[in-house]
C-alpha cells in the first residue's frame, strides 16, 4: 500500500523488556500493512513465523587488528544507512539512545533528511547510563537530535528531564501485551506438573540483574511457605543466578523451587502462577508484571520507578518500599489466602490489562507519532480502523 511505511527498527534482540517491546510492535506494524525492517546484530528472539511485511538484516562486525574492539557501533550506524538507501525507508524507530540513536543519527547524516529517527527511551540509558557523566553528553545528543522521543512511563519522563536537562517533548508511550497471546490459558494439566493442588505457586521474571534484588524474592517465598504450602518458579538468567541458588540453598528451599531457564512463551508459565514477584530496585515501567496482569496474575512488586503506573495498590496488585521482603511477603500471603480478594484483584488486572495497555491503542498511538515526524497525512483507514480492546 503506498500510503504504508518502511520502517527501520533497532533494538536489542535478545531477553530483555526492550527487544520484547520492539519485536512485537514491529509485528503489529506489520499486521498494518506497513514494511518494517529489523536492523539487529542478532535474529530478534520473539520475531516468530514469517510474514510478507517484516525483513531481517543482521550487522555483522568486522574484527579489524587496528581496532582493540571490534567497532559494534560503526558497523550498525553504516548498516542502518545502507538498509534506509536499498529499502527507501522512511524513518528508523530505535530502542535505546545508545548505542542506537547515536548509530540512527549519523547514518541520517550520512543518507541525508530524508530519513527520520524515532528514539525509545526504556529506562537504562537515563537511570543508569545517563548518570555516567562521560554518557551523558551523548544521550542527550542523541535525544535532541532525536525526530521524536518517546519514553514508556512519566516516572522516566520526569528523570530524563531531571538528569539531563532535557526540554524537548517526550511523548508518552506505554508498554504492551498482545491481547492474542498474553490471556489466562487452561493450563490445568501442566499445573499438576509443578505443584500439588493444595500449592500455590509463586512466579519471577527477569535478566537476573543486581537491580532486580532476585535474592529478596528467595527471603520472601521463605516468609510465605512458612504459613501457605506454595512453590516457586524463577524464570531467566543472569549473573545474579549463582547467588540466587546459593541462597535458595542456604534457607532449604530447593524442593520447593523450579528454575525455568529462559523461556520464550511464558503465557503458560504466567497462567499456572497465582502471584508475580517484582521486588526491584529500579523499574521504568515492569513488562513482565504486565504480562502476569494480562494472565490474570497479580502482581506484589516494589513501589519504584513506573511500576506504580501499571499497579494500582489494593486494586491490581500490592506496593512495597524496595527490599521491604516482610511487607511484601504480607500482601502476598493476603492475596493467596483471601480468596474474595484474589479474585477481585484479577478481575481488576485483566480489564485494566486489556484496556489500558492495550496492544491496538498503542500501536496507533506509534503511528501517529510517525505520521507526524513524516508530516504526512495518516491514512484514513488506519484513522478508523476499530480496537479491539
């Protein structure tokens, strides 16, 4: 359709809320009609089946002697120039300001203005890098040069702009689940392959990272197996892993706890949980607790970051301050005990799952933003296209 979009997108492919969110608005995009181009080092890991729309090109990095290292960013900035001339795409969408916008800024240099840069701001390059004082001149080169900025919580609007003096517009672009995949499954045979029918079961997603403080989730789990029979799945990995099994170890919980691993479709692993553990340190906006809501699975999680604009306290899950395990533990032991509550607080995530973060809303929301960095008109079928929210 000559009123679609080419679309260059760059993220990191692999596990992380980032890549999740790119990959799957990338499909959605898709489904649009428009063409969306992967720009990655790596295959994207949830890009799935193939469709006529979406295109793959991997940057591959030449390990010259003169370099120590071998130059990742250079070798995607001219990637991304090379793909926007042999597609004619219209704009790159990058996750990241860097290295991405940094990289999607000098290729627009080198392509010319034809091509604008869509920048995605997801929480480490401000609440980590961007107090790096050797950073932070360049992420807020890479914002200001930026076409549009989007960022996926007020919470990382308002620090971008604390920490980097920022005064240009951010748009607000929360995260999402696709309503098609993130639902309450029947998984009532695979539920009898990790717990007893008289357990609960106790879920944690993440990278394994120290700001994720993983071990508070072991001293919670202990806290509530105590009084509540219940099990604990821990799904992902990362350096904080050997730590986590150390400790799970330490307080004599090993029967009691199953580590998934990575897990691509963890749609079925939400769906046999009854309440997602999020105690971290920092969290932009907390996909993960939106894919448990989107399941039908609460949320007790720390009041940090954007968290507080997905969970709503006492109504689609329980806040507590960071590395409070003993309140934490509480809500969680309230949620698994009360069964009017639980039951009350489900029902809140999923209406709040599906219509507030829903995929359809937001997918427009990406394309108006496109349309007017463009200075085009959104075609009116896209315009009037219904949600089915």
């Amino acid at each position: 359709m000559k009123d679609r979009l080419k679309i260059g997108i760059t993220c990191y492919p692999t596990l992380g809320g980032s890549g999740v969110v790119a990959t799957e608005l990338g499909k959605l995009l898709a489904e649009q009609g428009h063409q969306v181009h992967f720009i990655t080092h790596s295959m994207p890991f949830r890009l799935g089946k193939f469709d006529k729309n979406i295109f793959y090109h991997e940057v591959e990095v030449n390990d010259y002697y003169v370099f120590k290292y071998p130059p990742y960013d250079l070798s995607l900035a001219s990637k991304l120039a090379q793909v926007v001339q042999l597609e004619e795409l219209d704009l790159l969408h990058v996750h990241y300001a860097i290295p991405h916008a940094v990289c999607a800024l000098l290729a627009k240099q080198m392509v010319g203005d034809r091509v604008k840069v869509v920048t995605t701001l997801h929480g480490t390059d401000i609440t980590v890098l961007a107090q790096d004082e050797s950073l932070s001149d360049l992420i807020r080169y890479a914002i200001n040069g930026s076409d549009a900025v989007t960022a996926v919580s007020r919470d990382l609007i308002q620090e971008t702009r604390k920490l980097l003096s920022i005064e240009k517009p951010i748009d607000l672009a929360y995260n999402f689940v696709d309503k098609r995949v993130y639902y309450p499954r029947e998984v009532t045979a695979l539920r009898k392959e990790f717990a007893h029918p008289d357990e609960k079961i106790l879920i944690h997603i993440s990278n394994f990272r120290p700001v994720k403080r993983v071990t508070d989730v072991v001293e919670v789990f202990d806290k509530i197996c105590r009084d509540v029979p219940s099990r604990l799945l821990f799904v992902g990995e990362g350096p904080e892993l050997s730590k986590v099994l150390c400790k799970v170890k330490e307080r004599g919980l090993l029967d009691r706890v199953t580590f998934c691993g990575k897990q691509d479709d963890v749609a079925q692993l939400l769906s046999l949980s009854d309440v997602m553990l999020l105690p971290s340190e920092k969290e932009s906006f907390g996909l993960v607790a939106l894919e448990a809501m989107a399941c039908g699975v609460p949320s007790v999680a720390s009041n940090a970051g954007g968290i507080p604009e997905l969970i709503t306290h006492g109504e689609t899950g329980f806040l507590a301050d960071i590395g409070d395990v003993d309140q934490m533990a509480y809500y969680t032991k309230m949620l698994l005990t009360d069964k009017a509550l639980y039951e009350k607080v489900t029902q809140a995530c999923l209406h709040r799952a599906r219509f507030t973060f829903c995929n359809d809303v937001i997918t427009r929301q990406y394309e108006e933003i496109y349309y007017r960095v463009l200075e085009r008109p959104m075609p009116e079928e896209l315009k009037m296209k219904p949600m089915n929210c």
